[in-house]
C-alpha cells in the first residue's frame, strides 16, 4: 500500500512536529486537536517550526507554503476517515489513547495503518480495542521531530510483516533513521535512558556527587551533547517521573523505581526549564 494521506492525531509538541515533517514530505496531512483554540495553538507551532527551519536554511519560503498548502487542522475525527496512515500523539494516558484508537477504527479505511507515538505505553493494549491489532503500530519520534533523525518503530505482537513493511518506508520516506524496537516498556529508547538519568538524580540525591560535576564528566570524557542532569531538566522531571512510574508498574526492577527527590521535586513544580526551575534555574 502507497501512503498518500497521513494523519495525526493530537497536535502539541509532538503532533504538530510530526504533522510539519509529514507535509514537508510531501504527504498530504490531516491534524486534528481536541478544540478550535488548541487547534490555533498546534497550527501556530507547526507555522513558528517551519519559519525557524526558513531561517536556519533548511526550508526554503516556497517549501515552507508548500508544506502548510498539504496540512488541514480539524477537530472531528470523522475527517480521518481518508487517510492511509493515521499516527497517534495525544497526552500520554492509556484510556484517551484507547479512546482515540476505538474512534479511528470506527472512522478510518479498513486497510489503514493505525500507529501509536507513545514514549512507553504497550501497543498490543491499544491494538486490541481495534478490529485489525495486525495494522497496529508504534512510530515512536523523538523531540524535536523535524531534527532527530532516529525513529523506532515498535512492533507488538500482533503487528502483521506487511504493517511493519509500511512503516518502514514511510519512515524511511521522511529522512529517518530506522530502528526496529519490541513492545516492551520504554521499547530500546527509554528503556536505556530512563535508568540512566534516574541513576545519575541519584547519585546528586545521596550526595555522592554534585550534578556540576555528573554533567561535566558526562559531556567531556563521554562526548555527550549534554549530561544526564541537564538532559532530565529538558525532557522534564514530570515527564521522567511518570514513565519511570510507568515501567516500573510493569517491570518492577528497582533500577525504574523513581528515587524519592524526582518525586517531590515533581510535588513542588520544580519540572525543569519548562518551570524556570529543575536541578537548575533557568
Ligand atoms: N514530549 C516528548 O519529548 C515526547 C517524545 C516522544 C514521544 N512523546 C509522546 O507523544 C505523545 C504526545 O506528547 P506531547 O509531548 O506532544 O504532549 P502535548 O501535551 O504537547 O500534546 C498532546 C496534545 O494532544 C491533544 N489531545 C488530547 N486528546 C485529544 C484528542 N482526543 N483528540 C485530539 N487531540 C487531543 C492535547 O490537547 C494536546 O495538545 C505522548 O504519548 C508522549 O508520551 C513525547
């Protein structure tokens, strides 16, 4: 199956990232928000996203009204109902997401591929309030979408060879990198980062070391772009805390408990740069 028309569903930081690299692509691109006023917010990223790419020479102004040309915001779901592929990047929370994916099976062609941008919730979960949990995915991008190259696909056990093939091209047809990932929690990426960055909150908890040094070591002898402590605040100390929360339910391995400072700095809003205040002030 040739992909023409894609949709997605969800238009925040990561929906409105994902809608840009879509049309930019040259898919024509549904994106769809939960209010007229959200919708105005997410267009206006995607708007802001592409005059940056503009200044920075990786978008030429034709492109740019090229790419806005191919993307149609809408707050009916029903408008998906033309669309080959649909990709899901709602708030993380398992019952809106199975919400949105009874919807889409209702709404959309029989033969469309549904697919899920969750950062650790199990995609067989959300396949099975569908009737086709062989056309289910995971295309998991990273922030910001039109930068990182990487994505991972995450297969759940339903996935049929045939989905998973679709996925792949058109990933490949956005310019990413492929990486084949399980449907386990936190799938390769943060089943890897999220015991990385709690270890590194707890080595500054127990005072074995200052969070100056832990991102300095990280950076200068590791090459890192960033360390752990700097990385954390960006993605946001609520973020971390409620996948860590997430996978550990699962798993259950002491390394995914959330060390007790993550969570009361969760309690006292201290979120990162998000908030102007994490392990640093910003
Ligand atoms: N932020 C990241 O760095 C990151 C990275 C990878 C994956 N993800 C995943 O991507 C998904 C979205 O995250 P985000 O950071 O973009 O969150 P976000 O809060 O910025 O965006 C989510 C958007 O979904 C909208 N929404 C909620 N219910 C809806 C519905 N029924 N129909 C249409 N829109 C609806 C909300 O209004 C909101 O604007 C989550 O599953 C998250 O785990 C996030």
């Amino acid at each position: 199956m040739k992909i023409k028309r894609v949709g997605v569903v969800g238009c925040g930081l990561m929906g409105s990232g994902i809608a840009e690299v879509c049309a930019r692509s040259d898919y024509e691109v549904v994106v769809s928000e939960a209010n007229d006023e959200l919708l105005a917010k997410g267009l206006s990223l995607i708007n802001s996203s592409l005059a940056k790419g503009v200044e920075r020479g990786k978008v030429t102004l034709e492109g740019k009204s090229a790419a806005i040309s191919r993307i149609r915001g809408t707050t009916d779901i029903k408008d998906f109902s033309s669309c080959d592929l649909v990709i899901e990047a709602v708030t993380e929370d398992m019952s809106v997401k199975k919400k949105v994916f009874a919807e889409l099976d209702k709404v959309c062609p029989k033969y469309a591929v549904l697919a899920s941008n969750t950062s650790c919730l199990s995609i067989i979960d959300m396949a099975m309030v569908t009737s086709k949990p062989d056309k289910v995915l995971g295309l998991h991008f990273s922030n910001p979408v039109p930068i990182i190259r990487g994505l991972e696909i995450v297969k759940a056990i339903t996935t049929s060879d045939e989905t998973l093939n679709i996925a792949i091209t058109f990933g490949k047809s956005l310019g990413k990198e492929i990486a084949i990932a399980p449907d386990i929690p936190g799938f390769i990426t943060n089943r890897l980062l999220i015991p990385y960055l709690l270890n590194a909150i707890r080595l500054v908890e127990s005072g074995y070391a200052t969070k100056e040094d832990i991102d300095k070591q990280i950076v200068t002898s590791l090459n890192h772009p960033m360390g752990p402590i700097t990385l954390a605040d960006l993605l946001g100390l609520d973020t971390i805390h409620f996948v860590a929360s997430s996978m550990y339910e699962e798993l259950k391995v002491p390394e995914l408990a959330p060390p007790p400072l993550l969570r009361r700095m969760v309690s006292a809003r201290w979120l990162g740069r998000k908030t102007g205040k994490g392990f640093y002030e910003y």
